[in-house]
C-alpha cells in the first residue's frame, strides 16, 4: 500500500470512528480493515498516529476495540499526555473488557460520564455496597444496557436490596437477554429468592443456571448448591475467576465451620481478606473469623492447636473492647493449661498492636508476669521497659516494679532488683527484697525483712524461722534473742518456736549443726504429709 493510499485509508477510519466518538461503529471499522486487510489497515493507523495527534490516536483505540484487542486498545490510549472525554471513555471500557476492574472503577472515579462504568466495575469486584451507592447516580455506557442492569442487580440483592435488585433485573429481562446472559439472569434470581427467605425457589434457580456451559454465573450457583467442602475442591479445577474464587472461598469457609473445621474454615476466610480487599466479602470473612475465635478452646481440639489457631489469626478480632476482652480470655485459659509461652505471646500481640496508654502499661505487666513463668525474665523486662509512662495508678506501679525486680532477681542482677525495692512498703514487695537478700547472702537485711513480715503475719512461721537464721548467719546474737523473744508467744507449742529455741546459746558450729538437722526434719515431715 502507498503511503497516499495509507493515509486516506487512516482519514477514512478517523472519520468513521470520530463521527459517534466512543460508541463509534465497530463494525464498519472491522469490515472496512477486512476489506484492506488487517495488517494494512493497522499500518495505516499507526502511521497516523505516530505524530501524537489525540483524534488519530484515538482512531487508533478505536480500530484496535473493533476487534477486541483490549490490551492494544488500552496502550495506545495511554500514549495521549492529555485524553479528552472520548479517550477516556475508551480507556475505561478497555479496562473493564479486559477484566482489570480495579483499574477501571479508579479511572472513571470522579467522572460523571463515566459512572456506569465505575458501578459495573465495583460490582465486579465485590465491593456491593459502594457499587449500589454509584448506580444510583450512574446510566448505562453505550452497548451495556442488559450488563448494566444485570450489574445493577447483583450489586443490590449483595448489599441488601432486594427490591432495588428485582427492579434492576426486570429492566435487564425488558430489554431482550442475548442467550449468554441466561445463567446470569437466573442465578442472579435465586439469589433474589434467597435474600427473600424462599430457598426452595432460590435453590431451583440455581439448579437451572447451573445447567449453562461453564462461565461465572453457571459456576457460581453451583457453588451455591454445594453443601460438602470437598465438592467445592473439584469446582475449583473447572473455573477460574475472581467472582467466583470469592464465592468459592466464602462458601468454603462457611461450610467447614460449620462442620468445626476451624482450620480450613478460617484459612479460606483468610484468603478472601487478603485476595479481595475491596470486596463487601473481604469484611464479612473477616467478622465471621472474629466472631467464632472464641470457640476454639470449647472444641475439639487440643490445647496447643487451640492456641496455635486463635495466634495465627489473632488479627481478625473484632475491634475495640470486644476483641481486647476476648484476647484477655483467651490468654488466660493458655495460662490455666500451663501454656506461658502462648499466652505472652497473644498478650504481646495486644500490647503491641492493639492497645495504647494507660491499658497498655496495665496489659504489659500481665504480660511480664507470664513470661516470668514461661521462664523468659528477659522478655519480661523488655516488656516493662518499652511501656513505662507517667500517670499510672499506684496500684499499677507497685505491680510492675515488683515484677520487674522480680525478672532482675532471676537474671540474677539481685543488686539492681534490690534498689528497686529499696522503698518497699507493701508485704509482696518486702518478701521478694527479703528473698533476694536471701539468695545474695546479704543476712543481716534479709533478717530485718523476716522480722518484719513475721510481726505482719504471725502465722508465717517460714519468715520467722529465716528471720531467726539470718541474724545468727549475721553474727547478730543480740537480734537473734531479740527476735526469738519476741517471737516466743506467737510459736509456743509450735515445732517452729522448738527450732527456733534450739539456736541460740550455742556456738556457731553447733547452731548450724542442731538447726540443719532438725529444719530438714521439721520440712521433710511436712512434704511427706
């Protein structure tokens, strides 16, 4: 072909495509390009269009969308710095032909023209509500007028519409449905019926446009029909597409919780989520996670695969206090079972992701405390450190600085843990700075720290019996008779007060050897009781 020819050729094309801008004949483009040959006809475009200029690329779009070449379509749009209305309605329509709905619905976002598109595109995407929100405002694109309505429909009887869908649907039927809209129509129906509360006729609906060739809408009434997790297994290998692997996942998920698989059931929610973000499913998945949690720990399951279940999807507890209360819940019934290690660690998902503030302080001292007893008092210290903040009660400061003292007794830092306590007032505080004096040798203050717990609770004859030891370690025999006379009344008649007598006005040899014999004597009884 000449490049003259090529050129009226082009003109002839752009004149065709510009005569009713987008919505231009297709089908006088795709006989005239048969009548020159494709690739010649092509030619012809890209030669015009190779200088920029916006009605011959344009044109260009247009050729390429006679012959359904979406991808094509799509680039040579996308070439034009500055797309009038007509580009841009081209570009939207491409976008959804070639199924790439995200990409469309933001590409039309904000044009009034364009909202149908927009509508259609979201309904794709699950995201019904929204996509209702946008039919109400939106009309139908040139050449979708049954698409549109049947959109229109879907996205209604999803978002809970149900006479808005019906009215879409009619309007849908009213203006003639090509055959392959047929299983759509009627799964669309039963779902209609279904949202009625009439699952006899939903179900019949379904059956009939599960008998269509395999597409979308045939495959997703089956998947409506199925009422066993392994069918759907073998509808997954006959159809792929995303409507219906959402619908698919959805369906599974229901099904395997309600047959207590909570392992397949939550993991074919998780998929929905983190597939279909902008679906009206992702957040049904994620409340239908959240509200059945709490159930893990009265099945049948075992303890450790409870925890390991209720951990890997922690993140789908309901927001707010709710899901706060039930992860506490949860951390305590780990903490029942001797779980430590688990139960910090759902504890430490709520201080670090969850909570704020106040609560967080509260929260990160339960948490230091059962990593205390899964045996990591390091973890513990790093989970004080990391929330400590001015305004906390009392009560709560006690509590943290108790445990945290505790953590550095364990790390064997009973200097440090000692400083810590240096103003100990309550008796929980006083017996772990005694202990630590204790465990440090240090017998002269871990005996004034007996005798004080002993003068608090007389009836904590372990506290005078090291109260009584430690003076005497202490060289103190003028506390020691102090103590133990002061003691007398509280143990008399008791095997404790015998022990104690039993100390003094001996060497110290002779302490050691009598009080060692007769306080394994007096414990050793008491174990084998």
């Amino acid at each position: 072909m000449t490049a003259r020819a090529a050129f009226f050729l082009a003109a002839g094309l752009l004149a065709l495509s510009q005569g009713a801008a987008h919505g231009a004949d297709r089908a006088a483009i795709a006989a005239q390009a048969a009548n020159q040959g494709f690739a010649a006809a092509e030619e012809a475009h890209l030669q015009a269009a190779s200088g920029g200029e916006a009605a011959a690329v344009l044109s260009l779009g247009e050729f390429y969308a006679a012959h359904a070449l979406w991808p094509e379509t799509i680039a040579a749009i996308r070439r034009l710095r500055s797309p009038g209305e007509n580009a841009e309605a081209l570009l939207v329509e491409a976008l959804y032909r070639f199924e790439r709905y995200r990409d469309a619905a933001a590409a039309a976002e904000g044009k009034f023209a364009l909202g149908g598109y927009r509508a259609m595109a979201l309904t794709r995407l699950g995201a019904y509500a929204e996509a209702a929100a946008a039919f109400a405002k939106a009309e139908a694109p040139l050449g979708f007028d049954a698409d549109y309505h049947l959109a229109s429909a879907e996205a209604h009887v999803f978002s809970g519409d149900g006479a808005r869908a019906l009215k879409s649907l009619d309007s849908a039927a009213a203006g003639g449905l090509p055959n392959s809209a047929t299983a759509r129509f009627q799964f669309l129906r039963g779902a209609i019926y279904l949202a009625q509360g009439d699952g006899a006729r939903a179900r019949a609906q379904f059956q009939r446009a599960s008998k269509h060739p395999a597409d979308d809408w045939s495959m997703r009434a089956e998947a409506a029909l199925t009422e066993k997790v392994d069918t759907l297994e073998r509808l997954s290998l006959r159809w792929r597409s995303a409507p219906f692997d959402r619908d698919l996942a959805m369906r599974e998920g229901a099904l395997a919780l309600a047959g207590a698989d909570f392992a397949r059931g939550f993991a074919a929610y998780a998929r929905v989520a983190a597939r279909f973000p902008n679906s009206d499913a992702a957040l049904a998945a994620q409340a239908a996670i959240g509200a059945r949690l709490g159930d893990l720990f009265s099945a049948d399951l075992t303890a450790e695969d409870a925890a390991r279940l209720f951990f890997a999807y922690v993140s789908f507890a309901p927001p707010g206090r709710e899901g706060d209360a039930l992860i506490r819940q949860a951390a305590d019934r780990l903490r029942a079972l001797g779980l430590y290690a688990d139960a910090a660690a759902l504890l430490d998902h709520q201080v670090s992701k969850r909570l704020r503030g106040l609560e967080r302080s509260r929260v990160a001292a339960d948490l230091a405390e059962m990593q205390l007893q899964a045996k990591s008092p390091d973890a513990a210290l790093r989970s004080l450190r990391s929330t400590r903040i001015a305004g906390l009660d009392t009560e709560t400061n006690a509590r943290r600085r108790l445990i945290e003292a505790t953590a550095l007794a364990r790390l064997g830092k009973n200097e440090a843990a000692a400083a810590l306590l240096e103003a100990a007032a309550s008796p929980s505080e006083r017996a772990l700075r005694a202990a630590i004096h204790w465990e440090a040798r240090r017998w002269s203050a871990a005996a004034d720290d007996y005798a004080f717990l002993f003068a608090a609770t007389p009836a904590d004859s372990e506290a005078a019996l090291r109260a009584a030891t430690a003076f005497l370690l202490a060289g103190d025999r003028a506390g020691y008779r102090d103590f133990a006379n002061s003691a007398a009344e509280q143990l008399s008649g008791t095997r404790e007060g015998d022990l104690i007598k039993s100390m003094g006005d001996v060497d110290r040899d002779a302490f050691l050897s009598t009080f060692m014999d007769k306080y394994h004597a007096l414990y050793a009884d008491k174990a084998a009781r």
